[in-house]
C-alpha cells in the first residue's frame, strides 16, 4: 500500500508538471505572437476557377495560399478564413473555412464557394452603365481567434469591353429582294450606327441607326426592320420598328431601331457560355440577324432577310486570368459591289475595308506565392492589409457582347 501511495503521489507530481508546462508553452507562443516575436498569418495568393454550372449556382473553386511565417504551424480551431468575390460592388460568391489549420511556411488550402446565377443580370447591367466597365475584386481575410486579429488581401482586375464600338459601319451593304420581276439590290445601307440606351433591370436596349439610299426611280417605303439576336442560342432579344420610313429616289433616309436584350435571360446565357469552357476560357457565339418588310412602288410588300447586315461574333472571356492564350477575331466579311450600280456614295462605287479585331487580353495576372511583407505585431489589434491591383485593362475580355461581323 505505502508503495502504491508513493507511485500515485509520483504520477499525479507528473501530471501536474505536465500542465503547467503546457501552459508555459501555450503563454509563451500567445506572448510571442502579442509582441511581435512571431507573425499573424497571411494570404499570399488566390487562384480560383469555376466548377460545375447549373441553372441556379456556378461553383467557384479556390485554392488560397496561406503564408505563416512562424516555426510552427498555427492550431485547429485559431484561424478562419472569410472570401469575397465581386464584381462592380455586386457579390457574385462568398464563403470561408473555420479551424484552419496551417503548417509553418506556405500552405495550400482549397474550399469551395457558389455563385448564384441571379447576381448576373445585376451585374451586367453595372457594367453597361459604368461604360463597359467592371472592376473584378478578390477579398480574402485570415484571422486568428487567439490574437483576435487578422490579415487581409485585396486582388483587383479591370475588365473594359466595347460593346458599340464594332457596330458602327461606313461599310456599304446591298439589300436584295429576290424575287420576280424586282431588280435587285432595292435598297443599300450605307452606314450603321449604335449606342446603349436606358438600362433598366428588365432590359439593355440597344439604339441602332441605319442610313439607307433608294437607287431606284420611284420611292421604297420600308415599313418594318426586325431584329432577333441570340448568344450560344439562346434568345436574348427580339423585336420590329413600329414606324415607316419613306425612302425618296435617289435618296436616302436615316432609319432607327432599338434592339433590347432581355436581362432576365442573362443567367440561362451564362450557363452555356462556361459549358463552353476551352482552356480556362468562356466561349459564346453572337448573332445578330435583322429583315426588313419593304413596300415596293407596285404596291406589293416583300419581307426581306438582311443577310448582308448579319453579325456574328465569337466570344472568349477569361474572368479568373485562368488561360495563357488570348483568343483573336478576324473581320473581313464585307461586301463589294461588282455590277457598279448606284449605292449613293460619292464615287459610284463601293469600296472594301478588311479590318481586324483583335483581343487584348492586357497583362499577365501573377500572385506572388511568397511570404511577402512580414506581418508584425506591435501589441495592438489593427489589421494587417495587402492589395494587388492589376491595373491593364482587358479589352474584350468580359462579356464583350461585340456587335461586329
């Protein structure tokens, strides 16, 4: 029994030492962190991609690199991490992880988040009305439960677009009928022209104008110009003119049309334009195809497809700077006229303009995967804050909904 006494007197001596040394430990690494001898945590980099797509939420996947500048790794339930996607203020994903774990050094940490499909018809129509123009911010932040502090890192992209831009056209285009007993062309467009008009967050109207010339002897009453405009066919947007334009012989008379893309078919668009994905880049197709119901002096009226003012436009967009390549566009499907009939431009004849678009995809997005700044402490609680603003443009980069052939 005194044996037995001994032995358990000895044991619990043990146990006792055991915690306090434990406890020394843990006060000595909270002080260490408190007076700056180790560092908080911070986020070197982020990368991120989308995931699966359906009709409501598009998965964003993350992989964030957590730099921990200390000799030992930082504990379970001390550090969580809290991340923001947006885009023109408009959040488009967020989420976070809770008792992070992270090793000394560089630390990998892949989580995932969804993005609600229904933040994309308010998102573009930030974008039109800040002028093609969307600033797409990266919010990441790491804090530490036991210091009650944390770092944060703040990753811009400027992403420009020029939606109108393409559709303006001095490019002469025949209207063709067709039909019996017509002499072909009946009309000419000799110049098209665009820009946005009143967005709502029902519809981004899109206000066209076409200068049209009559080569003929008597007058061309047009009374109708349709529209129908689709993206990876899906309709966007359709629709007529709902008044008449009288065009004189040898003459010519400017007519309007608002083509008005539907927002409320934006999120259906975007699921097809990430199934499309090819090489970390989002593919659509645009095509734009207009008819006109021409009245002809005889009194008949012909329905005429505009197929000379068809548009068609591939677009790539790359929103997390995911691909290396950047896709380039071609433009030089315009019309000559051979037969030297009029067109009513200055010289008799129509000229041809083989032009090339081409797609910047501005300046390589890097993250610096190192540990960067040294995060100290000075005993106090404010937050220790990085940003990286890639400040290149991307011209056609984001939705460019190109108006263009």
């Amino acid at each position: 029994m005194a044996l037995d006494r001994i032995v358990s007197a000895l044991t619990a001596g043990k146990l006792r030492i055991a915690v306090v040394a434990l406890a020394v430990v843990a006060a000595a690494v909270g002080g260490a962190f408190a007076l700056g001898v180790l560092g908080v945590p911070s986020v070197a980099a982020v990368n991120n991609s989308f995931g699966d797509v359906t009709n409501e939420t598009t998965v964003v996947e993350t992989d964030l690199v957590v730099s921990n500048p200390n000799p030992i790794g930082v504990g379970l339930d001390g550090v969580s991490i809290d991340y923001t996607v947006s885009m023109n203020d408009v959040e488009m994903a967020s989420g976070g992880r809770e008792g992070v774990s992270v090793a000394s050094g560089n630390s990998s940490i892949a989580f995932e988040t969804d993005l609600d499909n229904d933040a994309i018809p308010p998102w573009w129509t930030s974008h039109v009305r800040n002028d093609e123009r969307t600033t797409v911010a990266i919010d990441a932040r790491i804090t530490s439960d036991l210091l009650g502090r944390g770092t944060n890192l703040t990753r811009t992209r400027q992403v420009e677009t020029d939606l109108i831009g393409a559709f303006a056209s001095e490019e002469t285009r025949p209207v063709n009928a067709d039909a019996p007993l017509v002499d072909d062309p009946v009309l000419y467009v000799n110049e098209t022209r665009g820009r946005w008009g009143t967005v709502s967050e029902a519809e981004t109207p899109i206000e066209m104008e076409f200068d049209v010339y009559n080569p003929n002897l008597e007058p061309y009453v047009v009374s109708e110009i349709g529209y129908d405009v689709t993206m990876n066919d899906v309709e966007m947007g359709s629709g007529s003119t709902d008044s008449e334009y009288v065009i004189p012989s040898y003459g010519s008379e400017t007519v309007e049309l608002s083509a008005a893309l539907r927002n409320e078919r934006l999120d259906e668009w975007w699921v097809t334009h990430l199934n499309e994905s090819d090489n970390g880049h989002q593919v659509s197709d645009l095509r734009i195809e207009f008819y006109a119901v021409v009245e002809l002096p005889s009194g008949e009226e012909l329905t005429v497809p505009l197929d000379a003012l068809t548009y068609e436009e591939t677009i790539e967009t790359d929103i997390f700077d995911e691909g290396l390549d950047r896709g380039e566009g071609s433009d030089a499907g315009n019309s000559t006229d051979s037969d030297g009939s009029d067109d009513g431009t200055s010289d008799g004849e129509n000229t041809t303009d083989d032009g090339e678009n081409t797609s910047d995809g501005g300046g390589d997005n890097t993250s610096d995967g190192g540990s960067g700044d040294d995060n100290t402490s000075d005993g106090g609680s404010g937050d220790d804050n990085t940003s990286d603003d890639d400040s290149g443009d991307d011209d056609g980069g984001l939705l460019p909904l190109i108006v263009g052939r």
